[in-house]
C-alpha cells in the first residue's frame, strides 16, 4: 500500500490560504502599519460578532410583540429602543426595524456585501452573504422566500430591503397565532433568526 501525495501533505504553506483569506492578512497587516487599528483590536472585533446571538434580537422582537408603546419606539428609533433592554449596537451604522403585517412583507438583502445587524443576530449566515442570495432577492424575492419554505398570498405586497454598511435592518415578524398569553421568554423561542432577516416566519407555538 501506497500513500499518495494528497494523503499525507503536512501543514500547508500560506500559499494554500484562498484569496480571499490571504487578502484579508494583507489588509490587516497594513491597517496595523498604518496605525489605523491596533494589533489584535480586530481580532477583538471579530470575538466579539461570534459571541453574539440571535438572542438579543429575538428578544426585542418579543418585547415588541407585547408592548405597543415598544413597538413604537423601537420603529421610530430603533437604537434608542434597544437601550432601553440594556443592548447596544457594538458599530457605528444605524439600525431600522421594519413590521410585517397582513399586507406587507419585508426581505432583507445586502446586494453589494454581506451588511447585517450582528449587534443582534450574531454573524450573518453564509447563504445570506452568497452571490446567488443577493442577486435572487432582489429578481425573484417570492421564489427565495418559497425555497425557505415561505409561500406568501399574492395579495401580501413583498418590500426587498437593501441593507448598507450604515443603516442595517432588523425585519420584525408577525406575532404568530395561538400565543396570547405567552411570557416573553416563550415567545422570544419562537423568533427565528431567518423570521429577522425576512424569509420566513416566527415558529408557531
Ligand atoms: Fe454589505
């Protein structure tokens, strides 16, 4: 028995790192260089976005199921309204939640990157920042939203939303029915991080 080459390669050498990988090295070191960040603040950052959850957002999405003065704010001012819950946004760019109601339904995209509220989702998913994603989104919206399992009436008007690095989006859900009466840790169970992004729905009880 033979071992071939591509069995037994040892470490790799930079040179296996993909593109994209070894770019990101190169603008890290030279934003170091440039004293524009400090060594290891970007690996801060970057600890800091995956310690985060969908938790916080789901949270506020239940608050503001119960709570119509809430809701209100948190529409009108978005990040003053999540203070309010001791939640601060970890980056400059603005956030906007917007409401799903009986006849509108919001989808949220980042056509040119992958912009995303990880102050309250955590890390976007990866279908979120693929091309294919962000370029059906905006063509074909009802036929993205199907493949998630979200088949809409007609009569609902679809609304595809295009998040930038500074103003990023949080969709708000219908509240699902049959939870009157939840407490809001129940309810906040049921707020699934795609129902925030906009291709489906909150999880029936
Ligand atoms: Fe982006």
């Amino acid at each position: 028995m033979s071992h071939g080459h591509d069995e037994h390669r040892g470490v790799q050498p930079d040179e296996e790192l993909t593109p994209r990988a070894r770019r990101a090295l190169a603008m890290h070191e030279l934003l170091v260089e440039k004293g524009v960040v400090e060594d290891g603040e970007v690996e801060e950052r970057a600890r800091r976005v995956q310690s985060r959850s969908i938790t916080d957002g789901a949270r506020v999405v239940a608050r503001a199921w119960t709570d119509s003065g809430f809701k209100g704010r948190l529409l009108a001012d978005a990040r003053s309204a999540v203070g309010e819950l001791g939640l601060s946004l970890t980056h400059d760019a603005e956030l906007a939640v917007v409401e799903n109601t009986e006849s509108v339904h919001h989808l949220v995209v980042c056509t040119l990157c992958s912009c995303y509220p990880t102050a309250l989702l955590g890390p976007p998913p990866d279908w979120y920042k693929s091309a294919p994603y962000r370029r059906r989104a905006v063509v074909e919206p009802r036929v993205v939203m199907r493949e998630f399992g979200l088949d809409l009436d007609e009569s609902v008007r679809v609304r595809v939303i295009d998040s930038t690095a500074d103003l990023r989006y949080l969709v708000l859900p219908r509240r699902p029915g049959g939870t009157e009466g939840l407490p809001q840790e129940e309810l906040a169970a049921l707020v699934t991080r795609d129902s925030m992004i906009g291709v489906s729905e909150a999880q029936s009880p």
